[in-house]
C-alpha cells in the first residue's frame, strides 16, 4: 500500500552537499527564515482608480507550451493590475509551413535577478533523467530563496516581440487597445504573467515546495545537484543548428517630462521561418540547406505618448513592406545498421549515508571517497526485427489511477481542491566536522574539474541584388508614353558565416565565410513610346454627282409619249479632308479640303412626242356561257390604228343595280372569264376603255350586254343506296356491288340508284377501275346518260356518274374485315367472339330480316386490343336481341335506318337481357320508326346493363299510339344505366318521350333498391318536340317504382312535355317515386320545359359552370370518342335526305316542303332548277304547305 501510494506522489527531495564554508549556514537560515526581497505587493482588480500601466507582451500560439496555452482565457482582458504584464496570444492563420513550437521565454528577469544575486544556485535534476532540469532554487545573499521552474528559462517571444507595448489604461474598456490587429494572425486570448508561476513559493518559512502532479508513467525521485558558477556546463554540437535572425528591437527616444504625443516610423525585420523536409537519402542526424531563407520586412509606425512619467507606445500602422521567405532544411533519416546493444541491468538508486576515509590534516573536510566501480548499463526492451541499431521498443507500463487529494472550499466548485499543509521535513546535513569549528559548515570533499568544449555556430544572411531596366521602342504608342511591360523583381544571395563558439557561446572569431546567389534577379522590361505627337489624319470619301434630265420633243411620237432616249448616269467624286491631330485627336483647326473627279454624270434625255392620233375602237365580240362550271367568257375586238395608250379596260358584273364583281381586261388578251355566277340569275355587262392620245386620258364606256345561265339537266337526288347489278340472259338482276375483284365483262353490268323516295334509276356502266385512295383499295364505277349530271363534294357538277366501292376483304381468324362476313358470321355463329380489325362499311350489306343479326346474340363484340372502330352506313338495326352476350369498344357512325312503319327500332339492339353488357358504344346518325324508337336500345328486359353509351343524332317516331321515345333506351326493367349522353333532336307524332331513359324501375323490390333499375351519373342534351306528347320528361318519364335515379342532368329544350320528370306519378308516392331521385339538376338558363308537378319544383337548377364541372365528374368519354368517315364516303358525296337542298344557292328554310313537292313532280331535274321554281311558287299556295 506505501509503495503504491509512493508511486502515485511526486517526492521532491533536497539535499545540499559539500557547500563552502560560511555559505552553509546563511544558505540554510535563507532557506527555512529568509523574507524575499524580491516579492511585489499585488493590488487588487477591483481597486482601479487612475490611469494605470499595462505592459503587453504579444505571443504567437506556437511558442507556447501545452501547459502555457492552458493558461489562456479566450476572451478579452477586463481586468488588469497596475504595471501588469498581460501575454497577448494570437495564432498564426493557416499556411503550407512548418515549424516547431517555441518552448522558451524571456520573461527571466526575476530569475536573472535571483542568478546574479544569488549566493547559491540549485538546480533540480531528475533522477531518472540526469539531462533533465526541473527547476533552479536560488538562494541569496539575504537569505531570500525562490524556485524557478525550467519552463520559466524556456519561455520567450521571438515572432511577434516589435508589437510589445505599454499602455495607460483607467477603464476595463482601455484594455481592449492592447488588442491589435496583425498582418496574418487571429486574436485567441491572454493569460498574465502572474499566472505563469503558481507554484512560486511566498516566503522561506516553506520547508517543501509544491509541485505539480505527474501521472504514474511519470513518477520519479529527483535531488539536489549543487551547480558550480565558475564551470560552464559542456555543450557538444552535434548538427547544426539554424537561427532564424531576431528582429531588431526598436530605439526608443528619451522624451520629457512634458505630456506630450509623436510618431516613430521604422522598419521592422519580419523572421523567416524553417521548414523541415524529411530526406531518405541523407544520413540520419545530417541536415542540408535546400533553400535559403529571406528576411521580409515590416513598417511600424507608432504613437508614443508619455503617461505618468512612462513612456506608452502604440502601434497605429503595419504594413508588411515585403513577405519573407522559408528556409527549407533536409532531415536525413536515413539510418545505419548497427548491432544491437548489449542490455545491462540498471541499478537501483540507493538513499546512504556518506561514505569514506578521512585523509591527514584534512580533519573537517569531506571524507576520500573511493571509486565507484562503473556499473554495466543494460538496456531494456524488445529489438524488432529489421530495425538493428534503433532503440528497443519498450513495454508499456501499467497506468495508475490519480487521486486528486484535498477538500472542496464551499462556494468554489470547479476550482482546485485545498490541499492540507505538508509536514515539515528534517533537514539532515551531512559531511565531516572539523574540530574547533562547530557551527560552520562541514568540510565537503572538492568537485572534479569540468572541461571546456569548444563548437561552431553557422549564421546565415540574404542581402538583395538589384535588377536592370531594359528598354524597347513601341511605335504605336507616343514619345511620352512608357509603359511596363514587366516588372522588376531583386534577387537574392545567401551569405553564410561560420563563428567559433566556447561552450556554445559564440566568439567573434570568423573560421569561414561563403556566399552564394539564391535567387537572380528578374530585369524590368519597359515599353517606351516613338511616336511623334503632333501630326495628320487624312479622310476620304466618295460622293456622288447627280445626273441632269434633259428634254427633246419629238413629232413623230404621239402627243403626249414620252421615250427615254439616254438613260442618266450618276457621277462620282473623292473628297479629302486633311485634320491636324495631337496624340491622334483631331485639333479645332479647320481641315484642308480637296475635290477629285472619278467619273463625270451622264444626262438623261427624254423625248417627248407631239403628233396627234386618231380614237381606238373598243368591242364585245361574244359571251360564252360554261352552264356546268357555273362560269362565262366574254371576249373583244380593239381597234387603234394609231397606236393611242391604252391605260385600262375594265368589265363590271352587275346584277340589278348591284356591282358583283370587277375585272381588268388585258389590252394584249382581250379576254376574260367569269365564274362563280348564279344560275337564273339576269347579269349586265359593263365595259368601261380608258385611253390616252398624247391629250391627257380620255374614257369610253360600252353598251351593257346580259348575261343569264340556265341549268336544266337530269340530276339523281336524295340517294339513298347505289349498287352494282348484274343481269343474266334470262332477265335475273344480281347484286355485285361487293366486288374482291375487277369484273372482267362489263356487258351485263348497270348502276342502280335508288332515292329515299324508292325511285329506282338504272345507268349502264361505261368503266370500272381499281384504285387506291389514302392506302384503300376501291373500285371506281363510271356511268354515262344523256344530260345526266353528278354533284361533288365541292358541289361542281360531272356529266357522268361516278360511284366507288369497297374492295372485300376476308376475316383472319376472329378478326373482321368486311361488314358483309362479320354479319354473316354472327348470323351462323352467335355465341363466338368477333373483332374489328378496321373501320368497316355497311353500304350494300343485305340485312337477314328486321335486322342484319336476327340469332339472339350471346357472344362477344369488339374492336381489336386498344382500339375503337367504326361501322358506317347501318340502314337496319346490328341485332334483334342480346342475350347475355357482350358489345363493347365500337362506333356506329352514320345511322341512316328509315323504318317509319315498323315498331320497335333501335341502332343497336331492341332487347338486352341475362346479364348482358353494353360499354363504350357511340352511336351518330338518324332513326326512324313506328312506335318505341330509341337511339341505343329499346328495352332492359330483367337484367342487363348500359355503360359509357352516346347517342348524338336525330330520333322520329312516327306512329300515333304513345309508345317510347327516347335518347337512349325506352323501358330500363331492373337493369342498370350509367355514364349515358344524350345530344338529340327527338321528333314524333304521338309518343312517351324521354331524354335518355323513360321507364326506369326495380319492379317495387326494396331488397335491390339502387341495385336494379338505376339511372346515374348520365346528361341529356338536345329537344324534345312532339305533335302529341304523352307525360314527356327532359330527363325521365317515370320511376314508379323504386327506381334510383341519382346524380343526373338535363338541359334538354322541352317543347311539348316537363322539364324533368314526365309522368305525374312522381308527386303520387315519394317512398316509390321522388324519395328514390338524388342530385338531379337542370340547368340554368339552358333547361326548357314546365314543372307542373309538385315535386317538379323541388329538382335544383345549377349554372352552366358548375354543370360542366359535374359532368367532368361522371367520367363519360363516349361522346368524345373519334372517327373517320370511309374514305368511299367522301368520295361518293353522301348527302342524308334532310341535307339535301341547304347547300344550293337562294336556298330557302320555309320552302323546304315546297322543294320536296316540285322534286316529286319534276324528279329529273337538277337542285338548282327545283329550288329555283320552289322560290317561284306564291305565298299562300299548298306546295308550301301540303306534301304532295
């Protein structure tokens, strides 16, 4: 337990030995008696009254000890004592170099006092290091004592020492002057000199010192070594050693007593720093100088004031006049194999007491110690392998934990702990007594001799080389214009002198001195203007000169003709213009002018003709009409003999009083054509001749001529199918209008054209051509009759008949084609599954019966994967009945079914049921039928259901018995309609109409009430107007009973019937019938209809606005489905029966009976010649109001 404590405790022992006599006993009583007279009386912070000194000493953070910088308070001073000495920290800022911290300091005074005072000088060495020095314990001549740590010895400030100062400060504010700025270093905090030694003994009364606490790795005994003033201690030189040069302290001035302020301007040296390189092929222990360091330079200008009798500096500018430059220094570490030691074992220290023999006449004095025998030394460790001749690694030693003894003063935690009073130690002194002189001190025995050793010391200057100014001549720039073009930079040589040194000192003796050139110098290059600068600038430029028109009159030419016999030529001049200048710049002198021509003008000359000429004779030689291409040529004869200037001839149409249009007669072509012209109109003609015989113009107009086209040609109309036929010998028509080939004979072959009014025209076939129009094969059928014409699309006009049809084209697989196969397939098969591979025509495809499919459907239709194709031209509906089957993804385009005698009529199908399916359907055309006429299907017989349907079109029903009329569906029997759009004009005689469902009901079953029987989510647009309606609705007819109908909209025109719901039973029930209606609306300002009805009046009315927005809601893409009319259409000119007549021109809306009537009493004839006798018949007369 002793032991470990021993190891965990720095003993500090002293021992003095063999000191002279008399010296003894006034060491002693100074040591355990002796008052300092070298201690300060401290004041206090807080007792700041006048202006006080401050002395500040400024540090770089490098030249500190870990310790030291452990003393730094990182903040600004507050408080200070007066003469205090504040050490004023600042760290370097980040640079590539590299340099050792500074251990040393030159705060020594108090110990340079101590030392030359001191009658004995004790140094503290470690026993376990003899080279180690842990402080000086002075003793003087008084008696005062003090112990100097060697850290003391060690520290000093060497960079930034030219900044020390001294300044008067009264306030804690005062203190933040000492805080400077400095050319790259950053401010981190002070400490105060005070600060450095707390552990500086107060008086002599202390038998022990305290001392600091080391870990247990550390942990050793020491003793006293007494030190010999007279023998300096031996300094061997092993490497050189380079000296950064100190900079110069700066003079001060005496000054006087007067309080009085000045400026001291100099220059300060700014230390080099060295650099370490390590360098593998230099012997370890060896340096080279790679390269020489160069002092820089500093300007300090300081303001020195007097305050109290002491002089204050402070330093108000640094500049760095020039930066220093590195010394860079090569480390050998290259190192020598050597075998490795012998290890010795080490002898223990031993306490004992003196020992040895007293010699004759020597009484007193030390006793004769024999010779120690050397002990072997024995080097401990472990030698690594490849590593001979390096020291041993050592093992590491067991870490022992410190206890850190004392009490904690209450009220200054944080702080040190108070440590209780050491016992105070025997002092036992030893050596021999001489008889007779008890009470001086003992007779030691005397100190071997110390040998004086001898050294070189190496310093190191760099001095500057001026550089040249070299001179070239620039003969774009003036005489007084110099310009650098590079800048001169001084070299540099290194001088280095080597000095005898004795015991490290150096002496004044020069053993070597040699110079070499670092760096050379960099010449200045200057460019130096030859320029004159007084001179000219000349400019020229070039002008031209107008030519002169020159008049000659002629008798040969025509009064008034004027010829350009020369044509002028313009001329060109230079002109010069000559300016003084200075530098280049123009002066205000006027500049000397001069005119050279370079080419002279030409005159125009113009001959003016003065014979007179006879009048020309302007005429219409004909006008012929084109009746056809609606056009006329109008043709003239012109006679000018003397050759008189014609200046314009113009033609005006007219009609009455009325100028249709305007045309110029060309002199030379003296013809023109008319077109666009109206037929049966009465047209003039108006020719108007300006001319010109040399006496100014002069006009003339001609007699107006009429102008009328009549168009009287055979014209088939209202067309309603065209096919080919083929007659046998025996009299037997067949029908080959699906041709898969050119027909090879065109003997037995005719066209029949059969009207909406089932008149049938035949015309034989003239040719028949297969061509391809945007990538589809057709055949082109040409007919030819007497004075038979055909309207284009353009609505110009044939003198033949031309009709094209499909080229057929067979189904792959389940894929389809040709509407033709398709329905024939689905007649034979309908439980298969069908897809359109393309946009099919149902042009000249016989229907099985009532409709193209009559087989109850139970398969599937559709388009291909991701596609929606279209069938054209229906005439009969697709199906009779779907049961439980599926159709789906297609359009039906162009629905021309004209049934007016047969009931229940409807595109798709006229009943669906067991669960069968209708999605993504577009349906756009005509519909007409008897009674029950709907736009998709008539009725949801049980089960099935509409999805994303559209009908877009016109809906007739034209039976007399009330049946259904609707958009949509008819009757919806415990079925379901969703996401329906409806935009149609519904027109009948006597009917149930509805906008898209009129019967929508669950059959009364409220276990599927909103399950069966549903209208949701779908919009009706469009009319509704009837001769006689029966309980019509814009939306429904009725609901009864438990029919949902829910998040519907109508802005259906109702002419004849309710806004809403149709059927009165909507205010007989509300469990049945409105309770089952949620989120109806009308729309404002749009909806038209009555709301008779109690319940009627409950359905809200939405703007516009908000009814879009519902409607992007419900998520109908129907109505917006695309498609493209077969090509064969556009080209046939396909025109419904109710568009026949809107495009003929005087076309007039309220004779639309009365075209229809003259086109059954004249049915030859061409449009225009109906419409026009149409437009002829009396107000008042039946044709306008009667159909024949």
């Amino acid at each position: 337990m002793k032991k470990t404590k021993q190891q965990l405790e720095k003993i500090t022992k002293y021992s003095i030995r063999k000191l002279t006599v008399g010296v003894g006993p006034v060491a002693i009583g100074a040591f355990l008696f002796g008052a300092s007279t070298l201690s300060v009386d401290k004041v206090q912070a807080n007792e700041v009254g006048g202006a006080h000194s401050v002395h500040y000493r400024y540090l770089a953070e490098q030249e500190l000890t870990e310790s030291e910088k452990a003393l730094i308070h990182h903040e600004v001073p507050t408080e200070f004592q007066d003469d205090d000495i504040l050490y004023v920290v600042y760290r370097k800022k980040a640079t590539t170099s590299q340099q050792l911290p500074y251990t040393g300091s030159k705060e020594l005074a108090l110990a340079g006092l101590g030392l030359a005072t001191a009658s004995l000088a004790v140094f503290l060495v470690s026993k376990k290091g003899r080279r180690e020095v842990l402080g000086v314990l002075l003793i003087g001549s008084l008696g005062a004592s003090t112990f100097v740590p060697y850290g003391t010895f060690a520290f000093e400030n060497k960079e930034l020492l030219s900044y020390n100062q001294t300044i008067s400060a009264s306030t804690h504010e005062g203190l933040a002057e000492g805080i400077i700025h400095i050319d790259g270093y950053e401010y981190i905090g002070y400490f105060k000199e005070a600060e450095l030694h707390p552990s500086r003994p107060a008086s002599a009364e202390q038998t022990q010192l305290p001392v600091e606490k080391q870990s247990s790795k550390e942990i050793e005994k020491t003793e006293v070594v007494q030190e010999r003033p007279a023998v300096a201690p031996e300094t061997i030189v092993e490497n050189p050693v380079v000296e950064n040069p100190v900079a110069p302290a700066i003079e001060e001035k005496p000054v006087s007593e007067k309080p009085q302020t000045r400026q001291e301007e100099s220059l300060v040296e700014i230390p080099f720093e060295t650099v370490t390189n390590p360098d593998a092929n230099l012997a370890e222990g060896q340096t080279r100088i790679v390269a020489a360091g160069v002092n820089g330079q500093r300007r300090l200008v300081s303001k020195v004031s007097m305050v109290n009798g002491q002089e204050v500096r402070e330093v108000i500018e640094d500049q760095v006049v020039q930066n220093p430059v590195s010394q860079v220094i090569a480390v050998g570490t290259k190192k020598e194999v050597q075998p490795a030691p012998t290890p010795v074992p080490q002898a223990e220290p031993s306490h004992q007491v003196a020992k040895g023999t007293q010699e004759e006449g020597k009484t007193g004095q030390s006793l004769t110690q024999p010779e120690l025998p050397e002990a072997p030394v024995e080097a401990k460790g472990t030698q690594e392998e490849g590593k001979a001749g390096q020291a041993l690694t050592q093992p590491e030693l067991p870490e022992a934990s410190v206890e850190a003894k004392g009490t904690q003063e209450e009220g200054k935690e944080g702080q040190s702990l108070t440590q209780p009073e050491l016992p105070e130690a025997p002092v036992e002194v030893k050596g021999t007594q001489e008889e007779g002189k008890a009470g001086q001190a003992l007779v030691q025995e005397p100190l071997p001799e110390y040998k004086v050793t001898e050294g070189t010391l190496v310093e190191t200057s760099t001095t500057d080389l001026d550089y040249k100014t070299e001179t070239t001549e620039d003969p774009t720039k003036y005489t007084d214009e110099e310009t650098v073009v590079r800048n001169g930079e001084k070299g540099s040589q290194v001088t280095k002198t080597t000095y005898k040194t004795v015991e490290g000192v150096k002496t004044d003796q020069v053993l070597s001195t040699s110079t070499e050139v670092a760096k050379e110098p960099v010449n200045q290059q200057v460019s130096r203007g030859i320029k004159p600068i007084e001179g000219t600038l000349v400019e020229e430029s070039l002008e031209k000169i107008p030519f002169k028109e020159v008049v000659k009159e002629d008798d040969q030419l025509k009064k008034g003709l004027e010829v350009v016999a020369q044509e002028g030529k313009e001329g060109q001049k230079k002109i010069t213009k000559t300016f003084n200048t200075i530098k280049g710049v123009k002066t205000e002198d006027a500049p000397k002018v001069t005119e050279e021509i370079l080419e002279a003008p030409q005159d125009k000359i113009l001959k003016r003709g003065t014979k007179s000429f006879e009048k020309p004779v302007l005429t219409i030689t004909a006008v012929e009409p084109k009746d056809l291409k609606r056009t006329s040529d109008v043709k003239y004869s012109l006679e000018n003999p003397s050759k008189a200037a014609i200046k314009s001839i113009t033609l005006t149409l007219k009609k009455g009083d009325e100028i249709v249009k305007t045309l110029n007669v060309s002199p030379d072509d003296l013809t023109t054509t008319l077109t666009d012209l109206q037929y049966y109109k009465d047209y003039k003609l108006e020719t108007k001749m300006v001319y010109d015989r040399g006496e100014g113009d002069e006009e003339e107009v001609l007699k107006e001529e009429p102008l009328r086209i009549d168009l009287k040609k055979v014209e088939i109309k209202n067309i309603k199918e065209t096919s080919l036929m083929s007659v046998d010998a025996d009299g037997n028509e067949t029908d080959t209008s699906l041709l898969t080939e050119k027909p090879a004979d065109l003997a037995p072959l005719y066209l029949r054209v059969t009207t909406h009014d089932n008149k049938t025209t035949r015309l034989a076939v003239d040719k028949i051509e297969e061509v391809t129009v945007d990538g589809k094969t057709l055949y082109k059928v040409t007919a030819k009759a007497p004075d038979l014409i055909q309207r284009n699309a353009d609505n110009t006009l044939n003198e033949e008949y031309v009709h094209y049809f499909e080229k057929q084209k067979t189904h792959e697989g389940d894929v389809y084609y040709s509407f033709d196969d398709l329905v024939k397939a689905m007649q034979k098969d309908p439980t298969g599954t069908f897809k359109l591979g393309s946009n099919i025509n149902a042009a000249n495809v016989k229907p099985a019966g009532k409709s193209y499919v009559t087989n109850a459907f139970k398969g599937t239709l559709t388009s291909t994967d991701g596609n929606k194709f279209t069938i054209s031209n229906m005439n009969r509906p697709l199906f009779g009945d779907i049961v439980g089957g599926t159709v789906k993804d297609l359009l039906l385009e162009n629905v021309n079914i004209d049934m007016p005698g047969t009931d229940r009529i409807a595109p798709l199908a006229n009943v669906i049921k067991n669960n069968a399916t209708v999605e993504n359907i577009k349906v756009t055309g005509n519909v007409v039928g008897n009674n029950d006429v709907s736009g998709v299907i008539n009725k949801i017989d049980g089960s099935g259901k509409l999805s994303n349907v559209a009908f877009i079109g016109k809906v007739h029903a034209a039976g007399n018995r009330g049946g259904y009329l609707t958009g949509i569906v008819g009757e919806n029997w415990k079925g379901i309609v969703e996401k329906a759009y409806v935009d149609a004009e519904i027109t009948g005689n006597k009917a149930k109409a509805a906008g898209i469902v009129y019967s929508s009901q669950n059959g009364g079953n409220n276990s599927t009430l909103g399950k069966e029987g549903t209208l949701r989510n779908s919009v009706a647009k469009g009319s509704i107007e009837l001769k006689e309606a029966v309980m019509s609705g814009g939306l429904l007819g009725t609901n009864w009973a438990l029919g949902a109908i829910e998040d519907n909209i109508t802005m259906m025109k109702v002419k004849t019937g309710e806004m809403v719901f149709g059927h009165s039973d909507i205010d007989a029930d509300d469990y049945f019938t409105y309770s089952r209606t949620k989120r109806n609306y009308s729309v404002e300002g749009v909806s038209e209809g009555k709301k008779t009805y109690k319940n009627s009046n409950k359905v809200p009315s939405i703007t516009q606005e908000k009814a879009d927005e519902l409607i992007a809601k419900m998520g109908i893409t129907a109505d917006k489905f695309e498609s493209t009319l077969p090509v064969e259409d556009k080209l046939n000119n396909i025109v419904s029966k109710a568009d026949q007549y809107k495009n003929i021109d005087d076309y007039d809306a309220s004779r639309e009976l009365a075209y229809r009537n003259i086109e059954k009493l004249q049915p030859f004839y061409n449009k225009e010649w109906i419409v026009n006798q149409g437009n002829k018949i009396p107000a008042g007369s039946k044709l306008l109001t009667t159909e024949v």
